[in-house]
C-alpha cells in the first residue's frame, strides 16, 4: 500500500486538485516500483492512509487505469498492472522523436552557463553512482534530460516526454542495478557533443542512449519474469 503522504506535501501542492495530489503520489510510486506490478491496491485504504475522502481516489485510479498502470476490475481488486513491453517500446519510440529533435535545438541554443548547469549535473551524477544511489541517480538522470530540454526553450518537450515515458521508467528502475554506467557514459558524450556545438554527434549521441533499452529489455524481462505481461505469442 502507498505511505501516507505528509501535510506538507499536501499543503505545497495547494493549488493542486486533491485528485491531482493522489494521482501524482499513485503514479510515482507505481513508476518508481515502491508499488510494483500486481499490488493489490483498496480505495478505501488509500483514502485512509493518505487522509482524503474515496472519491479523489477513484478518480486517480481511473486516471491511472487509463495510462496503462492499474488494472480496475468491477467488483474485484484493483491492481497494479504487470509492464507491457509493447508500451514500453512504444514510449522509447516517441521519446527518441521528440529528444533528437530537441538536442538538434539544443547544439545551437544552449549558453556557456547552461553548458556549465549541465556539467555540473553529470558531476553529481557521478557521486550517486559512486556511492550507489539508485534512485537519486535515476532524478538526476531526468534532471538531465529536462534540462536540456527548458534550456533550449523547449520546455514543451519535456511536458510531453514526462507524459509518455511512465511505461519506460518501470523498466529503467528495474536496469539501475548494471546499467548506471553505461547511462552516465552516454550522459557524457551528450555534453562532449553539445559543447562541441557538433549536430551530428549530438544526435548520434541521443540517439544511441535512448536505444539502449532495446539491448536491455530483454534481460530485464529474463530477470524479472513474474513482472512482465505474457505477449500472446509466448502463452
């Protein structure tokens, strides 16, 4: 069940529906697997725990069944729903589009100070690797991207990526125990290029970073079976 969240939290997003604040606390426990597929999950829990009425609660399950991330069944429970890896494909094929095109902007767009913000960003992504922070990696992983996104006045991007991406970021939780490297190396080369004000390594660059899941998928899924949809082709 999701850990109530804190007064303070619920009064810092005043402006915000009481729906929204159960609906963003849901989803970002359901994508960073603090409630991993096939939790069994209870209206009447979670409007206890988190201190709302039920009605906010079956509107962020409805949102949430929606896009793909719980499973509401009349009369049964809700749950969690197991990762679908034709919607994870599916999310890395849109991202791909929108951050190529955007690195494309960025080359030419971004300061010496944004270069410096960015710079600074891959340091402390190196600290939470060192030390073995997984989930403070995977932030400034995001940081990173949205990052380069607002700076190349392209903020509009990262709204539709952070939209899109929900289904990839399970599967990016699950890869953080052997692929934090490799992204923070491909971090790296994204800079190098974007310094260089190089267009074509900048994309390359992209590019090949947000392929990596492609190479990665199917060893998450063997590790990791009992989380995965069974595709038709393989029941």
């Amino acid at each position: 069940m999701p850990a109530p969240l804190p007064l303070t939290q619920l009064d810092q997003n005043a402006r915000m529906s009481v729906s929204d604040v159960v609906f963003e606390h849901l989803r970002q426990q359901v994508l960073g697997l603090s409630l991993p597929p096939g939790t069994k999950l209870s209206e009447v829990e979670v409007a206890k725990q988190m201190g709302v009425s039920r009605q906010p609660v079956r509107d962020a399950f409805y949102r949430l069944s929606k896009l793909g991330f719980l499973v509401i069944r009349p009369q049964r429970a809700t749950t969690v729903s197991l990762i679908s890896r034709d919607a994870v494909l599916q999310a890395r094929f849109i991202r791909n589009a929108l951050e190529v095109e955007t690195v494309r902007v960025a080359v030419a767009a971004l300061t010496d100070e944004d270069l410096a913000a960015l710079r600074d960003l891959i340091e402390q992504q190196r600290a939470a690797m060192e030390k073995g922070e997984k989930t403070k990696f995977h932030e400034l992983d995001d940081q990173f991207h949205r990052e380069i996104c607002t700076r190349a006045g392209l903020g509009f991007t990262w709204e539709l990526i952070a939209e899109n991406k929900g289904h990839m970021d399970r599967v990016r939780m699950l890869s953080l125990s052997f692929a934090s490297r490799d992204a923070f190396d491909d971090h790296v080369k994204i800079l190098s290029a974007l310094e260089s004000r190089d267009l074509d390594r900048a994309t390359q660059a992209m590019r090949d970073h947000l392929s990596r899941i492609l190479d990665q998928i199917d060893r998450i899924q063997d590790d990791h079976t009992e989380l995965f949809e069974v595709a038709p082709h393989q029941s």
